[in-house]
C-alpha cells in the first residue's frame, strides 16, 4: 500500500486515529497507542502479495528489511553515541557516517541501470526487489543528521523508544519532510491544549482537502492531459521538449506538494507539527530563494549536514583561503550527492551538477550587480527575475526527467 496513494488508505489511517483525535481534543495522548497504530501501519504499507513469508502479504521481506534497516540504525546510533562519550572523535564519527550511509548506497547501486545484465537476481526476480523499501533514504537522513549532532554535542542522550518512534513516524515515512530529532520529541512529549489541538486538526482538514486539489485533481489532469499526451519519445521535436518541461515542472510541484500536506496533515492529528516542504517555490527570484522554498526539508538538510559541515571544515583546517572558491566547491558538493541521492543514473547526476553550476554563477552574478545597481523599475525586474529563474528550474526538471538526456 503506499501511503496517500489510495483512498483506501486514508479511511484506513482515519478510522485508527478517531481516538488519537478525541484524546487530543480533551488534551490527553497515549504513546502507546500512537504506537501500535505505527506498527499496523507499517505492516499495511509493506504489505506485498508476492514477495512474502508463508504466502501472507503481511509478512512482507520489504517488511523484514525495513525493520532489520531500522535496528542496524538505532544500534549505530546507540552505539556512537556511547563511543563518543568516551573519545569523540573525527575518525568514530566518520566510521559511523559512512555506516550510517551504507546500506543506502548499496541499494542505490542495485537500483541503477548501471549494473545491466550483472543484476543480482533470486529467482529470476531483482535482489532489491526484496531488500529495497519505501521510505529508506530518509531514515538515513534521520540517522545521519543524529550522528552530526551527536558529534557537536548537541544530542548528549538518547531514548531508545523515543529514536524509534522519530525514525519510524509512518506519515513521513516514504517522502518526508525530514523532521529535525529534538523538534520532534518536543512535540511528542508536550501534549497540546485542547483548544491549540483544535486548531491543529483545523488546520490539518485544510490541508488534506488542499493535498487532494494540488495530488488527485491538479497533477492527476497535468499527467492524463499533457504528460502522458505529448510524444516525446517518438517525436523529440523542440516544442514537445518545450510543452514537455512545462507540463512535469508543473506536476512534480502539485503531485509532491500535494503528499507533502497530506504528511504534514497526519502529523498535525498525532500532534507533531512537522516542517512545510514548499513555499510557492514558482514565486522565486533566484536559485537560492528557490531552494529556500522547494522540497525545503531536504533543501535545509543539504544545506546543514554537507555544505556548512564542508565550509567550516575547510575554514577551520584552513586548506583554503579563497572564500568564494570554498562556496562554490561546497555548493558542487552539495549539488553533487542531492543528484546521486536521487539515483546514480546520468540524469540524475547531471541535475544535481546543473543547480550547482546556476548556484555558483549566481554568486558571481550578486557580485557583480553590487557594483552595477539596476536603474530599471523594481517591480518589473521582479518579474523579470521570477520568469528567468522558472525556467532555469524548469529546464533542470526536464534534466531530471530523464528525457532529455537517457
């Protein structure tokens, strides 16, 4: 089952939270039911009819992956942050990434069209088929991002129960956003007024109503009426490139801003006010305001876990002493993993060394205006800026496609 990609699975989802609702709107909560309704729903999102123990879809082995991946993790975890109270580290703490990372890059590999005809198979099925499952990229955001803040001391303990219900919180499972460790367990562990609960589900009914105009009506006529129309694959014309790149530009946006809210939604009934993903991302007015406004949980996770780690380290160990050279190899840094994390496919590589590239011309750009001031009208070089920068990310999403480039 994936999540909100049925109606079956929002009736599912709302009949077993109608007491987590209630409780909240008398100001109680019960962790452990929030638990068990974690657990059940796991087991329905894994559920596989043909990969499976005994014949039973519920014994899934993306099931048994998934909750052997989440005790490799809260091991890891557990055991660094034991580590590292006795030495902390550079040499743990880069074991510990890198192990953290691990099982992410071997899935990746055996997701690629790399591999070709040397595809490890079982039974004549792909090996990650079996071992590949929803939802493990951003577990090992969740991983990753506590090992750092371990490292920094920010994180001097942790609970275990706690870390599993933060890796484990079924309405980010599969897409995000990516919600920070401490943010998280604040929410768990402050139960809400009854009247701010009210205005959460408030809130939360609005955005599911908005997820399903932005995912089921909006993306859904963008994919039957212009995707799925244009010919591109057998008649690669300029124009269908054209009409192509407006149509999935579009539809990436609706589609994920639509499950996006549908996350966010179902963390507002457990209590959880999860981070928004996007903030009129169309409105930018250059690529760094762009980033500031798509898929923004990632975008600040990149920004916080690879470049500033990259930049202070650089500075701190003073290797270079060019500031802007530092930024721009951070920003292809960057750019580079958020493109191979998307998949080690040409495409997807090429996407993330694109935005980096329009990231550190842009640089060049700001420093440049600042001694050429514009005496143009302001507003209409907003305008101006909104379009030229659109279609910049429109033509990396036409990148990213795959289309363009196979």
């Amino acid at each position: 089952m994936i999540p909100y990609g049925d109606f079956t699975y929002f009736y599912i989802c709302l009949i077993l939270m109608l007491p987590v609702i209630v409780l909240g709107l008398i100001g109680k909560r019960s962790l452990v039911y929030n638990r068990i309704i974690t657990i059940v729903m796991l087991v329905l999102i894994f559920s596989d009819d043909s990969k499976n123990l005994f014949n039973n879809k519920y014994l899934s082995y993306q099931l048994i992956f998934f909750t052997l991946y989440v005790c490799y993790q809260v091991g890891l975890i557990r055991m660094y942050i034991s580590i590292s109270k006795k030495i902390n580290n550079f040499r743990n703490y880069t074991i510990a990434i890198f192990l953290s990372i691990l099982p992410l890059m071997i899935v990746k590999v055996l997701q690629s069209s790399w591999l070709g005809d040397f595809q490890i198979t079982i039974h004549g099925n792909k090996l990650i088929e079996f071992i590949g499952f929803l939802g493990i990229s951003y577990i090992a955001f969740k991983s990753i991002q506590l090992i750092m803040e371990i490292r920094d001391n920010r994180i001097k303990s942790i609970d275990t129960v706690k870390l599993i219900d933060f890796i484990t919180f079924f309405p980010t499972i599969s897409s995000g956003p990516i919600d920070r460790y401490k943010r998280f367990i604040k929410d768990e562990e402050k139960i809400p007024e009854p009247d701010v609960y009210y205005a959460m589900v408030i809130k939360a009914i609005h955005m599911i109503f908005m997820g399903f105009l932005y995912k089921y009506i909006i993306a859904y006529y963008i994919n039957e009426c212009v995707i799925k129309v244009i010919p591109i694959d057998t008649d690669p014309t300029f124009l269908n490139y054209i009409y192509y790149m407006y149509g999935y530009s579009f539809y990436l946006f609706f589609d994920f801003a639509g499950y996006s809210l549908f996350a966010i939604a179902f963390s507002y009934l457990f209590g959880i006010q999860t981070p928004a993903n996007f903030n009129q991302p169309f409105k930018a007015k250059n690529i760094k305001d762009f980033w500031n406004r798509w898929h923004m949980s990632l975008s600040f996770w990149f920004r916080d876990c690879v470049y500033m780690r990259f930049v202070f380290w650089v500075s701190k160990e003073k290797l270079l002493k060019d500031k802007l050279l530092i930024s721009n190899l951070g920003f292809l840094i960057n750019f580079f993993i958020m493109g191979i994390w998307h998949g080690i496919e040409i495409h997807y590589i090429l996407y993330g060394l694109y935005h980096a590239f329009l990231f550190i011309g842009y640089g060049y750009y700001e420093q440049w205006r600042k001694n050429h001031p514009f005496k143009f009208n302001h507003k209409l070089m907003n305008v101006f800026a909104i379009l030229v920068t659109f279609h910049c990310v429109a033509f990396g999403f036409l990148l990213f496609s795959g289309k363009l480039i196979h």
